[in-house]
C-alpha cells in the first residue's frame, strides 16, 4: 500500500470530568492519560481495527491503590463499551 492510499481512521477522545477529577485528585499526573482515547481504523472494506490502553495499565505505574479502583472500573466501562459497538458491527439494526 503506498502512501497515496487513503486509510479511513478516527481517535476518539472519551472522558467523564468527574472521574478524571477523583483520579487526579489522588494523582495529578494521572491526567496524563485522561481523557482515554481509543482509534479506530478501516484498513479496507471488510475490517475494522480498535485500539485503545486499558485505563489500568497506563496508571498501574503511579501505584496508587485510589488510582487504580477507579481504572479498573474504567476498563470494565470501557471494553463494555467497545464491545456493544463491535456487536452493533456485526449485527446491525434493520431499518424497518
């Protein structure tokens, strides 16, 4: 694929203020990583490919058991999320 070859791609950029709040309260450079972003990426017409950071690996470094709860529901909100979109993909609505 040369570089003229345009590829369809999107970052996402996800965030509750409050949650980025309680997380930076603990740990400021926690903000960081908040905002999440997740991009999306349509190599061609028959694949989709989403990549993101699970919350809890890009905060496990400040070792803050606070920090990391609230990641860890971060990840589960997350994957759930990407998940209900992939399901979407793969089944959508009919138009009725």
């Amino acid at each position: 694929m040369g570089l003229a070859a345009a590829r369809k791609a999107i970052t996402y950029v996800l965030g509750n203020a409050l949650i980025a709040v309680e997380m930076t309260r603990y740990v400021p450079a926690v903000g960081l990583y908040v905002p999440l972003r997740v991009s999306v990426e349509a190599p061609d017409a028959t694949r989709v490919i989403v990549t993101y950071d699970l919350p809890s690996a890009t905060v496990a470094q400040f070792g803050s058991s606070e920090v990391d709860q609230v990641a860890a529901n971060l990840d589960e909100k997350l994957e759930e999320l990407i998940g209900s979109a992939v399901g979407l993909a793969q089944h959508p609505a009919s138009g009725g």
